[in-house]
C-alpha cells in the first residue's frame, strides 16, 4: 500500500535536494501554484523517494513535485506526500525522468538528454535499459549515446596511423546492441504506420521514419564494412631455455 500523509513545507525540505533537479525551478509556475492552492485546487502528491548511498546512509530526494513543495512554502500549506524507497540511486532518477516526462513544467530536449547520459556515463546503464526504465524511445537513449561516444571522440588527442582501427570486443558489442535496439524499435513503428498508413495524413512522419531507418542501415553497413572487430593475441614467445654449460 502506498505511504501517503500530509506534511508541512517544513518537514517535507529534508527532501528537497537541489543535486538532483531535473529542472531549475520556475518562479513564475510557483506562483501560480501557491494562488492555485488557496483558491482550492488539487494537486496531485509530491513524491519523496529515499534510496542508500555506497555505504548505506539514506539519500533523500523530491522525485515529483518540487514546484509543488515550493508553492506549499509560499501558500503556507501543508501537501499529501507519498514515500517511495528506491534500490539505487540510479533508479530513483530514472522514475524521476519518467514522471516528469509526462505532467507538470515542460522539460527540454536538453534536460532530458542531460539525464539519459548520467545514467549511461556515471551508472553504466545500458541503452536498453534507461529507455524501458524512463519511459523513453530507445531510438532516443541510442542516439543521446552516439552524441556521447561522438564528443568523447573528439576530446581524445590524434593519434598517428598505425594501421586499421581495431575495435575491443566490449566495444564492438556494445556497438551492436546499439543498433539492433534502434533497428527493433524502428521496425515496430515501422509495422505500425504500415497497418495504419494514410498518405494523406502521414506522409511527412513516413518521411521522417524513412530517413532514420537509411541513417540506420548506412551505419550498420559502415560497421559490417569496417575492420575486424577483434584482432587475435599472437602468443607471447618464449624464451630460450638456457642450455647447461657442459665441461670442456
């Protein structure tokens, strides 16, 4: 059963961790919140969510609803909060992307980029697995990813040709993966708008599709085309064994 009270702006602050905002807060929005409050209206429960940090000691954080908590301190007013404890940290900024995805102030592109590349980068996850846990397209994680590896890229000094480029097998899988993830979520809308299709209403989102699924296909073929992906470890050579002196 969920955990839900009310608590005043007071006890909820604990929660209210500026480290892991998705958003800067909007003034304006909390405005009008708090004039929203006292004229009656219902907002729905601020979530706080708590997971343990490395050496076990509780993170608080507001997941859903920071605006909300603001325009209690402004209105005054206490607000139904629900309790959620989360298995990570990761897992906890995962749910807060995927509420915040759907109501509440608009995020931008960026913000939510910015939130997809925390979890590939600081918590190792795959793109499979921030899309399902966010709610997010895996076209979306996957191409966040590919700006990821195409900045990093750039940042690493030139180095001097000393033969085809020559893929690590960690690498080259995740590389993969990648791509059959894009190319899965791709095909299914592809099949959809096939069932559905109306040229007269769908041409231009036809268009767009079709042109990811080329920009698709001609980086799988790069790769097909591209060097073998691991080259094989010539056994270490031994060493002479040392004859014995023999006596003159």
């Amino acid at each position: 059963m969920p955990r839900i009270r009310p608590l005043t702006p007071e006890q909820m602050a604990e929660y209210h961790n500026t480290a892991y905002l998705l958003r800067p807060i909007n003034t304006r929005v909390v405005e009008e919140y708090a004039q929203a409050m006292k004229d009656g209206a219902e907002f729905p429960p601020i979530i706080l969510g708590t997971t343990p940090d490395e050496d076990g000691e509780p993170i608080k954080l507001i997941v859903d609803g920071n605006h909300i908590y603001r325009a209690c301190q402004v209105a005054e007013m206490s607000h139904k909060c629900e309790y959620i404890s989360y298995p990570t940290l990761a897992d906890a900024l995962a749910d807060q992307l995927k509420r915040n995805s759907y109501h509440g102030v608009r995020l931008t592109r960026m913000q939510r980029d910015k939130r997809i590349k925390q979890l590939i980068e600081e918590f190792n996850w795959s793109v499979r697995q921030v899309a399902h846990a966010c709610g997010v397209s895996s076209a979306t994680v996957s191409r966040v990813n590919r700006d990821m590896q195409g900045a990093e890229a750039k940042r690493r000094p030139a180095r001097q040709a000393t033969g085809p480029r020559v893929l690590q097998p960690r690498a080259f899988i995740n590389t993969i993966e990648n791509l059959f993830v894009t190319l899965e979520d791709q095909t299914a809308r592809a099949q959809t708008l096939a069932a559905i299709y109306d040229p007269d209403r769908d041409a231009a989102e036809v268009q767009r599709l079709v042109q990811h699924l080329r920009t698709v296909a001609e980086e799988l073929a790069q790769l097909v085309r591209g060097p073998s992906p691991v080259r094989p470890t010539a056994p270490a050579a031994r060493a002479p064994r040392q004859r014995e002196a023999t006596a003159a």
